[in-house]
C-alpha cells in the first residue's frame, strides 16, 4: 500500500457512486465498482468500501453543498438488487496495514458527520432508502442520515454484527448513534449488536433501528413522497451553486506539496512537516457578487480546500511525519478583511458554506493523531480563522522583541468572531473555551481584546501561545522541542494528545472519535482480530476466529 492515495476527485472519475438531481431532490446511488478497489488483493463485493469508495462519497457530499445548494433532500439508495451496503470490505481490512484501517475508519466518521450536519448547517436532509441487506458500516451510514427507511420484504434487514463476526467494533460511529442519536435501549443495543443476522420488519421500527417500515411494493413511491414532502417542508431558498474546480497542486520527489496558497515542506530524516500558509495577495473581493464570481479561487475557499486536503494527504501519505508545524506569511489586516466580508455576509448561502467549511476543517485538524505545533514569527499572519490553528495544536511557539537582521512586521496575534464561538470543537466549545476551561475571568479578557493586534508580551499575558522566546533563545528552543518530539513513542503520543485535546464536555462526537477511534486502534492490533488465526483473516473461510479468552 505504498501508492499515493489522492484525495482529490470529481464526478467524471467516479467509479462506485451516480447522482441524479431533480430539483430540491438528489438522488445518490451506490454502485461500487467490485474490481474498482483502492489496491490490489480484495473485491469490493455487495456494495462494500474501501478508502477509495469512501473518498468519493466526501466528495458528494461537499459538492452537494457548494454546486448544489438548490438541494434540500438528498436520498441514499443501492443500484444494487438485493443489498443496500455490507459495509467495510473485510478483505481490505485484514490486509491494509494498521495505521491505514485507523485513518480509514477516521476520515469514514469524518464524512458520515458532514452528512449529518447538513441538515442542521446547510438545510439539506439526508434519506436512507434501504433494500436488501445493511450490515456494518452499511448501516453506520444510514444511521448517519437524518431518516432512515426499510423497505419490509421478509429479507432486508439491518445489522452491526462486527462483534461476533470480525472481533471488531463498528468503526464509525454505530454504537454511539444507536444509543445517543436514536435513543435506542442500552439493553436493545446489546442484543442488537450480538446478532449476526441483523433485524428486520417491525421489529427494526420498534427497537427504533429505523424510522419507517413500509411493504415492497409502495417503496419506491413513499420514498419519493417522503422525498418530496421533506423538500416541501424546507425552508431552505434555491441557489445557482459555483463549481468546485481542481486544486493547485505538485508533489515533488522529497514529498514536498504545493498549493497555491500553501507550502508542505517534509522532513522525512526529521520526522517533521512544516505546512507554511501564505495570506492573500490582494484585498477581498468587492462584493458578494463578485465573490460568487471568483467561486473556488475566493481566498478564503481555496485556503480552505488546500488546507484539508494537506492534512488529508500528511494523515495517509506520510506515516512517519510523526510533527506537523504550521507557519505562515503576509498582512494579518488583509486575511482579516477577507474573513470579515463572510462574517458580514453571513446570511448569503456561500459566505455561511465558506465559514462552515472552515469548521469542518479545524475539527479535521483537532483529531489528526500528530504532534502539532504553531510557530508564530515575525512576518506572520495568525489572526482571525487561522489564529484557530494556535488553540487547535498541542504547542506554540512566538517570536518576541526584534530578531537582528529581520526587517518583517514584529509578530502578532488579533481575535477576531472566528474565535467567539463561531468554530465550536467536537465538544461544542470554542477552542478558547477549551483551552481556559473553568476560567471565566481569562477568557472574558481574551474575548473583550479580540480585534486587537497582540504583540509576544500581550499573548503570553493573555495565555495564548505556550512559550514566546527572543533571537538568542528561538532557534536552539525549537531545535529541543522538535528532537525531544522525535524520540518520544508515537504510541504514548497519539494517546496522550487525544486525551489533552478534547477537555470539558462529552458529545456524540467526541465519543466517536475519542472513545471509540481508541478502542478500534487498540482492538485492530490484538490477535483475536488480526491475527494469522483472528478473525478478520478467517472470515469467509467457515472457520471462527481463534481467540485468546483472556479479559485484558
């Protein structure tokens, strides 16, 4: 699995995915490719998925929100007869290497809740219209829909059965939406995710497995009717949608990116990637209009795009970039002004799709499993949505007082609405919230400076970056961050800054990607599943799984 895994694509490379708009109403087929997989070595058999399938599925779903903002229903169905998704293909499971099945079960949960926010954010519901069998991660992702519908044939049915079957947890989000989303009985949920069989019919609907049971021959037409009676109900205006054009990107032999916004400079010896963010050249463009105009190649769009998709990109492609220190360069008051023209416009579909995305984005940046630092330097533009990167990071580092031989502007920090709230983590707290939990008074005074430039001695007072140093100090402090960094385990890493990350409130989300992305990566790694004799090897073969009985 050494290729290069691109996760960039359009609706002309999909391989496993069709999608007809009508009006208010998308219609989303899934249709995978069986000899479509992302490597050699399995079949995507019954509408299972591996990364690649899933990769386009994010793609719909952030389209359906920038080209298609008309659509207010989007309904997920099979093209296949007699199976609606068996999940996660098991033979790419037992062969991918375990930090690719992590990041595979992190970026799944990271497209099934922009499915799920949709609704709440962008006004678009999304529809499960389920035939034939839904198992594992097939039915994680109709519980990642707003409704789901089972079709009552004698046949269909729904299931989680990871547990008996593979020595494995539904990894994206099952167990969690069953108890916290759909309010399904504690002791249901036992039964229900000991079955290999699944549940079907009325039961499915009483245990709340499924909101709507209807018999086979009206399916077809009460899921339009339902479709279409969702869409009525919509407040949600018709908008022309701009076009998600290709990313400026090269990758050099060294594994350096490009963007045009961005620099990845990798350290592979090293053991570090440095992403530099460049601000924006010129001033915002002059009105909604005319951003509406540039569309994809609006700053503060295309920042936003480049900078998921190096993250992306560093999580699945550089393993050992085991650091990530974010830079950047240019006028803070110019990123400022672009980031305001949205806050003003708030109430046009494209400046709130424009500051949701860069929600998105953060929280993307909040559970990558990497040690993560900000330097902030002279020259700097740290202020606003990208000032949110300081307070998403594990340290950060200022340059304080003149460096001799450095003529750039004296680094700086300004707040802006960005920071108030506007960018809640999975916590549903701001990052500043986070950071000076149970210190009212501190993030009071922090709030009441936002839209004031904070030099080193303002943001160490306020508590805003971990260390500021002088010219004498900046180079060797770092050079003993970085290597201590570097010799620590990335095993005690990744659970120490998972745990530090996410203070305060327990949600949905963070137990999705704390509690469970935890137990997976430790279950992934035991014997009784990946083992020569686990069961993931053994699946299909007719023999369980050999386990060791030993509670741990």
């Amino acid at each position: 699995m050494g290729d290069m895994i691109n996760f960039e694509t359009n609706p002309s490379q999909y391989r496993h995915w069709r999608v007809e708009y009508d009006g208010a109403v998308a219609r989303v087929h899934m249709d995978v490719d069986e000899n479509g997989g992302l490597f050699d070595g399995y079949e995507l058999k019954l509408n299972s998925y591996d990364l690649g399938v899933d990769i386009e599925l994010a793609d719909i779903v952030q389209r359906m929100r920038f080209e298609h903002p008309e659509v207010s229903v989007v309904v997920l169905q099979s093209a296949k007869d007699k199976v609606f998704c068996a999940g996660a293909n098991i033979r790419m499971l037992a062969g991918a290497a375990h930090a690719h099945k992590v990041n595979f079960c992190k970026f799944t949960n990271e497209t099934r809740n922009a499915m799920e926010m949709a609704e709440a954010d962008s006004g678009q519901k999304y529809v499960a219209a389920i035939k034939g069998a839904c198992a594992g991660g097939g039915y994680e992702l109709a519980l990642a829909c707003n409704h789901i519908m089972l079709v009552d044939d004698g046949s269909s049915t729904v299931a989680l059965p990871e547990v008996p079957l593979l020595a494995v947890l539904p990894g994206t989000g099952g167990l969690t939406r069953l108890t916290d989303k759909r309010r399904v009985r504690r002791d249901l949920c036992d039964v229900f995710c000991a079955m290999e069989e699944g549940v079907r019919g009325a039961r499915a609907h009483d245990w709340r497995l499924v909101d709507e049971v209807v018999s086979n021959s009206k399916f077809d037409a009460i899921v339009a009717e339902r479709a279409a009676g969702f869409a009525a109900e919509s407040a949600k205006p018709a908008h022309k949608g701009i076009a998600l054009t290709p990313l400026h990107k090269t990758v050099a032999d060294d594994g350096s990116v490009r963007y045009s916004t961005l620099e990845i400079e990798m350290d592979r010896a090293g053991g570090t990637a440095t992403l530099l963010i460049n601000g924006p050249d010129g001033p915002p463009p002059a009105d909604m209009d005319a951003f509406l105009t540039a569309g994809a190649d609006a700053y503060m769009l295309r920042l936003a795009r480049e900078l998921d998709d190096a993250i992306l990109h560093l999580r699945l492609n550089e393993r050992e970039a085991g650091l990530l220190l974010f830079r950047s360069q240019g006028n803070p008051e110019s990123l400022l002004a672009h980031e305001a023209q949205l806050h003003a416009n708030a109430d046009h579909w494209l400046a709130n799709e424009v500051l949701l995305y860069w929600k998105r984005v953060l929280k993307r940046v909040d559970v990558t499993s990497r040690s993560m630092a900000a330097l902030v330097e002279h020259g700097s533009c740290f202020a606003g949505v990208l000032a949110e990167l300081l307070f998403a990071v594990d340290r950060s580092y200022m340059m304080e007082d003149e460096f001799e031989g450095d003529n750039r502007p004296i680094a700086t920090i300004t707040l802006s609405s960005s920071n108030l709230g506007m960018m809640p983590m999975a916590n549903g707290l701001s990052r500043l919230a986070t950071r000076f939990l149970g210190e009212p008074e501190t993030l009071q005074a922090v709030e009441a400076a936002a839209g004031t430039p904070l030099d080193a001695d303002d943001a160490r007072t306020h508590g805003l970056v971990t260390f500021a140093y002088d010219d004498v100090d900046w180079e060797d402090e770092l050079r003993i961050f970085i290597e201590e960094r570097a010799s620590f385990s990335p095993d005690a890493m990744t659970g120490m800054e998972a745990n530090l990350r996410f203070a305060g409130p327990e949600t949905m989300e963070t137990r999705i990607f704390g509690r469970l992305t935890a137990w997976q990566n430790w279950i992934f790694q035991r014997p009784n599943a990946a083992g020569e004799e686990g069961a993931l090897q053994r699946y299909g073969s007719g023999v369980r799984g050999k386990y060791n009985m030993e509670r741990v």
